[in-house]
C-alpha cells in the first residue's frame, strides 16, 4: 500500500477545521489539524508533513508568519488559505513564500485538486506532464549571461555561486530556459507551472517572478506590458 500524504492543517475556526479534516481524509489523506500558528509550528517541526495548509488568520502565529518560518526550514509546499481574494493577505502570503492559495469558502474538490497539483509538481505525485514535454527532461546545463541552469542536476549557479530556489521557482526558470526569449504569458505560466487547467489569479505568477528576480538577477526576466515575461537570452 503506498504511503499517504501528510498534511499539515493550521486553521482556527472548529468547523472549518474538523470539516476540511474529514473532506481530506475522505481523499486518502493523512491530516494533522492545528488550531493556531506556534502548535502548526511545532508540529511542522516534529511531524515533517508532506504539505502544509495555512489559514492566513491563526492566533498566536498567524499564517503568514508560519509560512516564512517554515519556509526558513524547508521548501515542503505550502498553500496559504485567505477569505479575502483582493486583500493584501493574498500578496504577503505569497511573498513569504508560499506557493499557492485557495479563497475561502471553497469547495472541497476545488482544495484537493489544489493541492494534488501542487504535489505534482514537488514530485510527489508524478510528474505533471508528460517527460516529453518537461523542460527539464533531456539534462544539460544552459547559460544566460552569468547564470548557469543545470536542468539535469536541478541546480543554478549565478556567477558561479550556488542559487537556492523553491521547486516552484525552479519550475518557473526552468519553463523560461526552454524558450529563452519568448514571451510567455501569464496563463500560459499558470498552466504549465502551477497546473491550472482553469483560470487563476495571475498575481501567483506575477509575485513569484518577483521572488525568482531577486535571486537571478533582477534585468534577467524582463517583463513585456500587456503580454508576459521573457528570460533574456
């Protein structure tokens, strides 16, 4: 029998927890359900989940603040729940780290489908296309200027220094070093980084290029109005 998923869930509302809880191991799960941010800190710490679920608005440690702690630890994916799509949650939660969000209220297919994507991508769950069609399926180590992206090795060097990337920020290079200086457009990102088959809210993208900027090099991906981003050739 294969090895369930563990997942981490900090989340204060009882009903919401116990809820999701049993929606999740429905789905074959194995849950740890946390009511505020330092007992969801704590047992990150001694339980190593597989991914963590984090409620934006926790007691003690709030979400985004666990995120970053986490994400000081470890690059295991996380996925920030918020009850406000157009609040500035939405943007420190990705910014701290995170690799996703899901609005609340949501649907409970909509959540495990989330994070079954996720998962896919982290390779926990195979991969999330075809080796075909996988940027990093023939190995090589490409170079743009200063930067070295080793796609068999899954490892990047800026002049020469090692570079540390989350797996979807390394997904995210890797997407623009198959096709360095092509555009490539916002729901195309989506689609093929974070395995959205529907639409999504681009600031994923937009906050994660961001992140990527800061670590290649902030001239490397340019952004083109109205279009997308471009890796620089």
């Amino acid at each position: 029998m294969a090895e369930q998923t563990h997942v981490l869930f900090v989340e204060d509302d009882d009903v919401i927890r116990e809820a999701t809880q049993l929606a999740l191991e429905r789905d074959g799960f194995a849950v740890t359900a946390m009511p505020d941010g330092l007992s969801g800190l704590e047992s990150f710490r001694s339980r190593r989940p597989d991914i963590a679920l984090l409620d934006v608005m926790v007691p003690g440690l709030d979400g985004v603040s666990l995120c970053r702690r986490i994400r000081d630890e470890s690059n295991v994916p996380v996925i920030m729940l918020s009850a406000r799509a157009d609040s500035i949650d939405v943007v420190l939660g990705l910014e701290a780290g995170a690799d996703d969000y899901v609005t609340k209220p949501f649907d409970g297919a909509v959540l495990v489908a989330r994070i079954r994507a996720v998962l896919r991508r982290f390779g926990h769950a195979g991969g999330m296309r075809g080796e075909e069609d996988d940027p990093a399926a023939e190995g090589g180590v490409l170079t743009f200027g200063e930067l070295e992206v080793d796609t068999g090795g899954m490892e990047v060097r800026r002049s020469g220094r090692p570079v540390s990337l989350t797996p979807t920020e390394m997904r995210l290079l890797l997407e623009f070093s198959a096709v360095p200086g092509t555009v490539l457009s916002r729901d195309k990102l989506l689609e093929r980084v974070w395995d959205y088959g529907w639409g999504g809210d681009t600031r994923v993208v937009d906050v994660h290029v961001q992140r990527l900027r800061t670590k290649i090099g902030q001239d490397r991906i340019e952004t083109v109005r109205g279009f997308g981003y471009k890796l620089k050739a």
